[in-house]
C-alpha cells in the first residue's frame, strides 16, 4: 500500500489551497459562460463582495497563492517532515515486479 500521503495532499493548508483553486476556477468558469450567454458574467464574488472591494481583492490574491501551493507542492512543517516523502524528495515508491 502506498503511504505517500504527503504529495497528495493530506495537510490542512494544502486541503484548503485545494478549496480555494477550485472556488476560483469555478467562478472564472461561470466569468465564461455568462459572457457567452450574452451577459457581462456571473462573477460570483463580485457579487458577494462588490461592496468591499479591498475583501475581494484578498479572495482574488489568496485563490493565486493557492494556485502556486497545488502547482509547486505544500512546504508546512507537516510535509516538509514526512519520512515518507521528506524535504529532498527522497521517497521510494514500491516496485511490482511481475
């Protein structure tokens, strides 16, 4: 049984950039279709937050963080730690021979 938990993910702030890029890459995807229904897009946190730009902003800047944390790979001490896939990516992944 594979053990390497860390890679995919099973740390807190990996599981909320997870979140975080999928919120984002669903409202870019409802940015898209509203505009090809004809409309202006349904930018749904324009919508929540349009009254507190400088709040919408920080959605829009942590959804980008997130999207290099998934694309590079979590560092919080709990992966960085891992014996299984360590700081110098040192993990063995079990051969099947057949």
């Amino acid at each position: 049984m594979n053990q390497n938990y860390c890679k995919s993910g099973s740390c807190v702030p990996y599981w909320i950039a997870k979140v975080l890029l999928v919120v984002g890459g669903l409202n870019w995807g409802l940015v898209g279709w509203g505009t090809l229904l004809g409309g202006s897009g349904w930018n749904v946190v324009n919508m929540l937050l349009g009254g507190v730009p400088v709040l919408e902003s920080v959605v829009y800047l942590l959804v980008g963080v997130s999207a290099v944390v998934v694309a590079f790979g979590c560092r919080c001490g709990t992966c960085m730690s891992c014996a299984t896939c360590g700081p110098a990516g040192t993990s063995e992944t079990p051969s099947t021979t057949v």
